[in-house]
C-alpha cells in the first residue's frame, strides 16, 4: 500500500543578515503521534544544489516510512565561509526541536542524513557537537578528510556520474573553497578542523555510512577512512557500499538502500 505523504514548503528557520534560509517538511498523512525525525542536507560541493534535489526518489520514500523529514537549506561557501554551514545545520536542528509539535515529531528523536557535501555536514554535526537530540546520523557518498581528498585514489572501474560528464573541473577544489583557500594545499589546518575523521569522540550517536564502489567524485576511501577512529571510540557504526554506483546513482533510491536509511535513523537503541 501507497502511503501518502504531505509536504510543506518553504518554512523559514533561520536569517542571518540578509540571507533566509528555509527547509521543508515532508510527513506520512494520518500518521500518529510523534514520529522520529530527520534533517536532510542536499550535495552540491558547498556550492551549488537545492533542497527539493531528489525530493521524489528520496525524501518522500523515506517519509512515507514512518519519518517526518526535514529538507533544509544552508548557505553556500560563495557567500559564506566554514563553519558558517555547519551553523545553519545546528539551526536546523534547533528549529525542528523547538517545533517538533507543530510537525507531529518526536523531539527526542531527531536524526542527520546528507549526500556529498550534504553528507559531510551530517557527519561534522554528529560528531563535532554533543548537543541533544541527536540520536544517529546516515552519510551518502561523503567527504571524511578534507586534507587527503585531492590524493586519494579512485576506484578501480569508478564511473563519472551523467550530471558531470564533459564538466570542467573548478580552478578551485570545492573543499577549498569551503575553507577561503585559493588552490590545493593551501589552509590545511582549516581543512583538517573542518574534517569528520577529526572530530570523532566517544558517545558519538550511531552513524551509517552508505558509498558507491565506482564513484568517481567520491572514492570509497574516503568513507572507509572514518571506520579506524569510530572503532577506537567505540562508535556504533556501519558501512555499505553500493555495488557498481557512481555519485548521485539511481541504485541509492533502491528499497534496499532506502529501507536502510529508514530503518538505522528510526531504531530505538538503549545504550
């Protein structure tokens, strides 16, 4: 059975100076009591992309599994240098706990999922905060380290997704840009803080972390590169890797890999 799910668009969640920065709220229709909740983060290297981005394929399905989804916007590094997105995530988040009953959520229970640079910001407000609620936190295809993403290898067979073929690569990695640095190389101090893999702590909530295995924008290293500190910490985590995908593939919209998004950011863990 189809469940039907209600959106509701452009709510503004937070301003600063003369940005207004909005989200949408995707919920199950006749879904009752409070639901757990998620922050979505679009990809777009820092820079580019929207929150309705795949709104069809992802964000509803997943709603439509029992969670209220939260789509937000953030500003780009154009405007905005790190950790101004970072900033706006925790907002977010703020914003989904303070109107958590106006959107029929649990506000114990608020979770982060991105893909690409939306990826990254879900893991770096995971695990660069102890804030509540966070309770976990799902990555697709995310950047780990700043510092080593320029040097890591691809993957054997990786795929250049349709979007970006013929593509100019920018003068400027979009990782730099981030962080005001002008080439690679340059501010790695501010690349490193601004990394995942330097941020993992013990207590940090459960974390999935979902790849493709011929990703050419985004190699699989870089997930894997997370796996060491979140066993040291004794982080709760998984990896899955999607076989033969690419950056932004139509095989992460599968039932399996969406069912496991749902299922990791709705479990209920007593420890």
């Amino acid at each position: 059975m189809t469940v039907a799910v209600d959106r509701h668009p452009d709510v503004e969640y937070r301003r600063v100076g003369t940005s207004s920065l909005h989200l949408d709220v995707y919920r199950p229709r006749d879904a009752d009591g409070a639901l757990p909740a998620v922050v979505y983060l679009h990809g777009g290297g820092w820079a580019r992309g929207a929150r309705t981005d795949h709104a069809e394929h992802r964000l509803v399905p997943v709603a439509a599994s029992g969670l209220v989804v939260v789509s937000a916007s953030y500003r780009f590094s154009s405007t905005a240098l790190w950790p101004a997105q970072l900033e706006d995530v925790l907002a977010a988040i703020a914003h989904v706990v303070e109107h958590a009953a106006t959107y029929g959520a649990d506000p114990a229970r608020v979770g982060l999922w991105g893909a690409s640079a939306g990826g990254h910001l879900a893991l770096m407000a995971a695990l660069s905060t102890d804030r509540p609620p966070i309770t976990a936190a799902v990555a697709w295809f995310a950047p780990t380290d700043l510092v080593a993403l320029q040097t890591d290898p691809v993957d054997p067979g990786a795929v250049t997704p349709p979007f970006a073929a013929g593509r100019a690569a920018p003068t400027t990695p979009p990782e730099a840009a981030l962080v005001g640095a002008t080439a690679a190389g340059r501010r790695l101090d501010a690349l490193r803080y601004a990394s995942p893999v330097a941020h993992v702590r013990p207590g940090a909530p459960p974390l999935l972390l979902v790849t493709g295995s011929r990703d050419a924008m985004m190699p699989s290293s870089q997930a894997r590169r997370l796996l060491p500190p979140l066993e040291a910490a004794g982080v709760e985590h998984q990896l899955l890797v999607v076989d033969g995908a690419t950056h932004e593939d139509p095989a992460f919209h599968t039932p399996a890999v969406l069912g496991a998004v749902s299922g990791w950011l709705s479990a209920r863990r007593d420890h």
